[in-house]
C-alpha cells in the first residue's frame, strides 16, 4: 500500500516538471516573438522594456529564464503584473480561489445526485420509454455550451422575467462570501450550479447508465441474484458499488479540470469573481504574467488532485491495491 | 429431512420447455424435460455444452427474466409449485431453500467486498441475525468447508483467495442458510485437478453434513461417476436418458450416453 | 508476392459496406445526418443568401441604416420598450428575408451571420477534428509500434498535455499567438488566421485522441497477421503502412465525430473569449458572445 503511494507522488512531481516546462515553453519560447513585448503590454515604454528583461533574465539562456520564472511564481511569489500597474499577481489568485471553489464544488453536489439518480433509474428500467427520456436528456444536456445556457437563464431571470413571481428572488450578477452571509451566497451562486451541473449531469448519467448496463452481464451480479437479494440491493450495492469505481476516478478528475479552470466560461457569464474570470480579464487586457500564473496553478491543481483520485482508487478498488 | 419428502419428491419437474423468441421465431433450448429429485440425492445432470443444463439451473432458480423467453410446465418444490410464482416469494425461497453455486469462482463473487462480507450478506437477508452472529456464522461455515484460517479468510477479497479455495467460499455461501436442493452448475470446471477431486469429496460430505439434495450439472462422466447416484443425460434439449449412475455406466442405451462414455480418458 | 500496391479494396471493403448498410437501416442516425447535411449546406450558402436573398452585408455596422418592411422604412435600431423609452435596442425577428432572425448590436443581420459563422466554426472544427486525428494517430502509432523509451517518452508528454485544463491549454496557445504575428521561419501567420484556432484545437486534444490509437496499436503488434508478416521479411514502415493503418482508421473513424463535437464546443468556447475568430468574422462563438447584455 506504501508503495504505490510514493510511486505516485514521484510521479506527480515529474509531471509537475513536465508541465511547469511545457507552460513556460509556449509562453516564452514560441518561435518569432519577443517575450519581453508580451510581458510589458501593449506599447511599452523602451525603458520598461529593459526592466522586463533584466528582471526575467530574457538576456540569458532559457534554463535560467525558467529558474528566474519559477522562483517569481512558487518562492517568492512577486510576480507582478505590468498592464495592472504591478499588482501582485500569486495573492489575487488566492482570493479568487475560493469562489471557484465553492461555484465547483455545489455543481459537483447536483451533478453527482442527479447523474446517479439518472443512471440507475435508466439502467433499472433499461429498454423502456423511461430509459430513453432520461438519456435523451442527457445527451441534450451534453450538447448545450454552459456559456449559451447561462447568458439565456440570465436573460430570463435577470432580464424578461425578473419581476415576476417564480424569479424575483434572484439576485444580481456577482458573488457573495460565505461568511458574509450563507443565504446571499447560496441565492447567488444556485443557478450557476445548475448552469455548469447540466453537461456534468448529461455525461455522467450515461457513463455510468452504459457501466451499469455492462456490469448486469456479470456473473456476480447472477450470483448476486441467486442469493435471494431483493433487486434494488442487487443493483445498489453489487452494481453500483462496482461501477462508481469509474465514476469515481472520472469525477476526480472533472472536478479538478473544473477548479483548474474549466469553470472560466461559466464564472465569465455569471460575472462571478473566480480564478477563470480572472484569468478572462487578464486576456481582455493582454495581462501576461496573470494568465501564465493562473495556468500554472490551476495545473499544479489538477495533478495533485488527480493524485488524490489515484490514492482514493487504491481504497475504492481492492484490486488495484495488490497488482503493485 | 422434512416429511413432506415421503408424500412428494423433494423437486418434481414435469414436461419443462424453454424457449427463446429471436425476430418472431421460437428457438426451443429445452423440451419436455422431466425428472424428480429425492432428499439427500445427488442427481447429475450431464450433455455437452449447447445441450440446455444452465438454462434449465437458471430456471429451477428462477433467474430467467429475459423479455422473449418462455417457460412452461411445472416445477413443484415439496409440492409447492414454483414456476410462475410472484418475484418476492420466490426470492425467499432463493439462497435459502434452493441455493447455487457457479462455474467460475472468480467472477462470481462481487469483486469490492470481502468474502466474509458476502457471505454474512446471505445470512442476514434470511434470517435475522446481527452483523456479530452472521460473521461467527461465516466462520464455521468457512471452517467447516476446510477453509484453513477462517477468520482472517473471511477479511479477504475474492481475489486474494485461489481458485479452490473461492470455490469452498462460494459452498459455504450457498450452504449458508441449509438450502434444501444445491444447484451446482459446472463446479470443478475452472478448477485444477487436484482441487477438483477435493471439491467433490466436500460436496459429497454435505448431504449427510447438511442434509442437501444436490444437482450436479457437468460435461464430465468422470465427475458424474464419482459422485452422482442418478444421472440425466441432456442431448440437445431432451433427456435422452435417465437411470441410476451404476446401470447407465453399465449399460447404457442411448448412443449418445455410450457416445459419451466412450469418450472418457480409460 | 508483395508487389501489391493497390490497398484500398483489400483492406476496407467488408467493414464499410456493412457500415453502410448497418447506417441506413438505423432511422435516427440517418435523420441526424440529414439535419447535419442541411445545416452544412445553408452554411455553404451564406454569400448567397446575404448577397441575393437578405440582400445585406453582414460584415459592417449598420446602427444608422434603415431597411424597407412591408413597403415602409423602418430604423435597424428601435427605441427601448422601457417606459422612458431610453436608448435603442436592435430590431427584433422581422419575418422578412431581410433580418429575418433581426439585428445584432451593431445592426447586421444576424440570419446572415449565423451562416457566416457557421461556415467558420463547421470549418474549424472538421478541420480541427482531421488534424487531431492526423497528429494522433501518428503519435499513437509510433508509440504503440515502436514501444520501449519511444513509447515512455511520447506517452508522458501525452500525460503531461492532458494534465493542463483543455480550455487554458488552448488559451495560453491563443494569447501567445494573437498577442503578435507568429514568425516561422519565412512564413508570418497572421493573427486572424483560422488556421491558428484550428491547430491550437487540434493540438489540445491530441493526448484525448492519441491513448486509444496506442492501446490498438499494441494490440495489434501481436496479432498473428503482423507476426506473420514480419516472419515474411516485410520492412517496417510496410507493416506499418499496410497492416497497421488501415486497422487503425476504424479507431480513429469512430473518434471523428465526437472529436469534431469537442472541437465546435471548443472553437466557441475559445470565440466566446474572444480568442478565436476575431472581428469583423463571425463564427457560433462570436455570435453568442454579440449576445451578451
């Protein structure tokens, strides 16, 4: 058990590596273009031009370049931004990190309820009308782009049928801290759940619908059967038991790829303060070092939580324990 | 065993035909078959593989569901009629009065949970027994399958057990709640030699053990001639012939029964 | 005995047909193709339409203009329907060939730039989709055939690729490439190139693409055919070109739709950032983007 565990964390740290070189690489080292012109903005003045270069080492080999960069980012966390009169970029993403946090992580909750609910319901009733509906739905659900969904629910809540009844409740755009006050935060973030749940429900309602319906056809589940169990804690507890397995190592990593930034286009649409809107902002205005710093992070984010999700396998999957 | 066996046979399956409807045919996989079983009988039910013995164990189980099979005659269970009767009754009477054991032992446990787990399952759907009493249960049974180290055995994953010892995991299972009929479809056939010889002394044992009548579905003469009484022999849907194991090894009167006699290693 | 060149009948004939044949019995997938064969035709169609149907150009802000409905001169912009009537708001759906589905912001016909953009984002992302298929099939083969450090190597980089989020892998691509003219040697790719969204798309989604392809490909090294092949003498890059390929193209086959749905997603995804297709060019993207407020 120890074993694989540090196994892995080598690994991370290798494809830490790996990654922190690649974004370096396609920010700094993409052929015919001045690094320093991207740094400093749109019509820099010649002399910040120098400063950029003296202070990112742009005068000296590219190892050292990536030396210099990584210690602005993870050591001495003063990478500043040049088109945001130096603002320091490490602390503005650590306060944007908790409302992407929390916009995930309620999606997270609705998604993964309504897709299990969704999917052993059409896998109960496999071949019926019922079955159909639900992954009909589902693929509709995976075909809508969240930032479509969310600017015609923002239309109609905040726009066309604001003032009516079934709507009035719903607040501005924005975003409200927790501890400020929980009802405010919940009033302002529970249709962008629903906005960004709806692909999450639509694919993983038929993932684990397509698992379910695979892992019928197993002998446990016959064996299941012959011992007399009532059919729901056939298909509760030996089946979906057996399939979450996938479902598990899958939600890992969408919620990680979520948090790291696939949630941009939802906190865009509902103007919601997270790590992606930042990020957004930092494209309008041409803001290098913020971008690069985000998408460092948010990868450094997703491998390890994507570390956590093999450690969590190593406990869902008795298996996989011993094969090492 | 119960009274009931002197006045009915323990299983009494009559004019049995299974059938399977592809595109708006029917495709007959059983027919006609007839035969009874006694208290602590061991009835071997021999063909080759096509020949219908699994589908007719999944029919004496009740496991048969599929949209577009048909199934008809009568299956009378200590004189209760089976086929036909409401899933929750006849689930009551799975795993407890008729229980079964598979062919591949690897697969047919639920890979997430521990064999002690499964086991304990069976006890508790059945009867009411608290997590402590079901486990000190699984452990005897465990123990009295010739499991070596119950205890810590049952705290296993199917798949850190080999294969003869999933196999006596998966006999103390289905014996868990003294079934009265064991189906035992195919049980040494995944298994090695050696081991296979262990199984079917255990089984065996257990009808005087537990008292159990016991089906035993195989391709194997061999198997059939060290431990069945009766033996049916299938061919192609239909009992071509039925008799105790001694006559029908003796003299057999189908061509297929000498057929398959004649094709066992001397 | 190998002096065989002609490949095509031998190796695909039986699987396509049946293919074939198995897509016109299933009702639903041929009336998806249909819908998706009209939608790509109206969008293969759109200066047409603009040009002689519409009659507009979808291309320059109209706020000013008027149009003719019903033999009367109607502003583009019309006033808000707020009680003060403040501002102007664009035209709404007219049910006329002109602005038919009414005007966007800066007065153009969105009908017309529905299409326009249809033609962008259908050509992003079935080029998009044919490129990643290309790249990955290329990686995954090497990988899967070659094996050893090769394999290593390639499959980490994948690893590597495929940890960094879909979206900010494109959008660190896109700013680096739009924020200046990219140089690669002689050639200058400018930064409304299409070409740039589709190779930054077609890029992303390589390590997606590229597992499936290894994992067949490995499977299929040990198939007898190739074994048998390779006992015969066959060079490599032959077994490569004539067993391993056309095996292969089913994989990718059945990957290009879904990779070509991911692609559109993404292409507007990346429009709706505005780091796509850029101003004035319209694409589904952009379109959704116009809506906004």
């Amino acid at each position: 058990m120890i074993l694989p565990l540090l196994r892995r964390m080598g690994q991370t740290v290798f494809v830490l590596f790996g990654i922190s070189a690649l974004v370096f690489a396609v920010f700094f080292a993409t052929p015919g273009a001045d690094p320093t012109a991207r740094i400093a903005g749109r019509n820099a003045a010649p002399q910040t031009m120098e400063k950029v270069r003296k202070e990112y080492g742009f005068d000296r080999p590219l190892p050292v370049q990536y030396a210099i960069m990584m210690k602005k980012l993870f050591i001495t966390r003063d990478l500043a931004s040049y088109a945001n009169r130096g603002e320091l970029v490490v602390p503005e993403i650590m306060r944007a990190a908790p409302v992407t946090l929390s916009l995930v992580t309620g999606a997270a909750i609705i998604w993964v309820v309504l897709s299990i609910g969704m999917g052993v319901l059409a896998a109960a009733c496999k071949g019926s009308w019922i079955d159909r509906l639900l992954m009909m739905v589902g693929l509709i659900g995976i075909s809508i782009p969240v930032f479509w969904l969310g600017q015609v629910v923002n239309l109609i809540t905040q726009n066309r049928y604001h003032d009516t009844w079934l709507f009035s409740w719903v607040p501005g755009l924005g975003y409200v801290p927790f501890t400020q006050s929980p009802l405010a935060w919940f009033r302002a973030l529970v249709i962008p759940w629903c906005v960004l749940a709806v692909m999450f429900v639509g694919i993983y309602s038929r993932i684990l619908r397509a698992d379910l319906v695979a892992t019928m056809g197993e002998d446990f589940m016959r064996t299941a059967r012959a011992k007399g169990l009532s059919p729901s804690r056939v298909l509760l507890r030996h089946g979906l038991r057996t399939a979450l397995i996938t479902f598990v190592s899958l939600f890992g990593m969408d919620f990680a790829q979520l948090v790291g930034g696939g949630a941009l286009l939802t906190e865009v649409v509902f103007g919601l303060p997270g790590v992606g809107r930042l990020t957004y902002q930092a494209l309008n205005s041409l803001d290098l070092p913020l971008i690069m710093a985000t998408v460092m992070y948010s990868a450094v984010f997703v491998v390890l939580a994507n570390a956590v999700v093999d450690a969590a396998y190593l406990f869902l999957d008795p298996r996989v324990r011993d094969v090492h | 065993m119960s009274t009931d066996t002197h006045s009915h046979p323990l299983l009494d399956v009559r004019d049995l035909c299974i059938s399977f409807t592809s595109r708006g045919q029917s495709i007959p996989i059983v027919e006609n078959m007839s035969f009874s079983m006694a208290g602590r009988e061991i009835l071997g039910l021999v063909g080759e593989s096509g020949s219908g013995k699994s589908v007719t164990a999944m029919a004496l189980m009740g496991l048969i569901d599929a949209p577009g099979v048909t199934i008809t005659g009568s299956v009378r269970f200590k004189g209760q009629e089976i086929l036909g009767l409401p899933a929750r009754e006849f689930r009551a009477l799975r795993g407890r009065e008729i229980a079964m054991i598979f062919q591949d032992p690897m697969t047919a446990f639920t890979p997430v949970y521990t064999i002690g787990w499964q086991i304990d399952e069976q006890l508790r759907v059945h009867n009411k027994f608290s997590r402590k009493q079901a486990r000190t249960r699984t452990i005897e049974l465990l123990a009295e399958m010739g499991v070596p180290d119950p205890a810590n055995t049952a705290n296993r994953y199917p798949h850190q057990l080999s294969g003869g010892l999933r196999q006596r995991a998966m006999i103390a299972m289905a014996l868990s709640c003294n079934p009265s009929v064991l189906i035992a479809d195919e049980p040494t056939t995944a298994l090695d030699v050696t081991v296979q010889a262990q199984i079917l002394d255990l089984m065996r044992k257990l009808r005087t053990t537990h008292g159990s009548s016991i089906l035993l579905i195989t391709h194997d003469m061999g198997v059939v001639a060290e431990t069945c009484d009766r033996t049916l022999v299938l061919y192609s849907g239909r009992v071509a012939e039925e008799g105790t194991t001694q006559d029908l090894f003796a003299h057999p009167q189908h061509p297929y029964t000498a057929a398959l006699l004649a094709s066992i290693p001397p | 005995m190998m002096t065989k060149p002609s490949d095509t009948p031998r190796t695909s004939a039986g699987p396509w047909q049946s293919a074939l044949r198995s897509l016109l019995r299933n009702r639903s997938a041929l009336a998806s193709l249909a819908v998706l064969g009209l939608i790509v035709l109206a969008c293969l169609c759109a200066p047409f339409y603009a040009r002689h149907i519409a009659h507009v150009d979808p291309f320059v802000s109209n706020v000013a203009g008027t149009i003719m409905l019903d033999g009367q001169e109607t502003d583009i912009m019309q006033p808000n329907d707020n009680p003060l009537h403040l501002g102007l708001s664009p035209i709404g759906p007219t049910g006329h060939t002109t602005y038919l589905l009414g005007a966007d912001s800066q007065g153009r016909d969105i009908m017309a730039r529905l299409l326009y953009g249809g033609r962008n984002s259908l050509l992003i992302s079935f080029s998009a989709a044919v490129l990643c298929l290309i790249m990955a099939g290329a990686v995954g083969i090497v990988a899967g055939f070659f094996g050893g450090i090769t394999d290593m190597v390639l499959c980490r980089l994948m690893d590597i690729m495929w940890a960094v989020p879909v979206y900010l892998f494109a959008i660190s691509l896109s700013i680096v490439t739009i924020t200046s003219n990219l140089r690669i040697g002689p050639f200058v790719i400018e930064a409304d190139n299409l070409l740039i969204p589709i190779v930054i798309i077609a890029l992303v989604y390589v390590p997606y693409a590229a597992r499936p392809v290894r994992g067949r490909v490995i499977a299929l090294r040990q198939a007898e055919f190739v074994t048998a092949a390779r006992c015969l003498g066959v060079p490599r890059w032959r077994i490569v070109l004539h067993d391993i390929l056309p095996n292969v193209s089913t994989t990718l086959v059945v990957m290009g739709p879904l990779l070509m749905a991911m692609a559109l997603l993404a292409e507007s995804a990346l429009s709706f950032l505005s780091i796509g297709v850029q101003a004035p060019a319209a694409s589904w993207g952009t379109i959704i983007l116009d809506g906004e407020g």
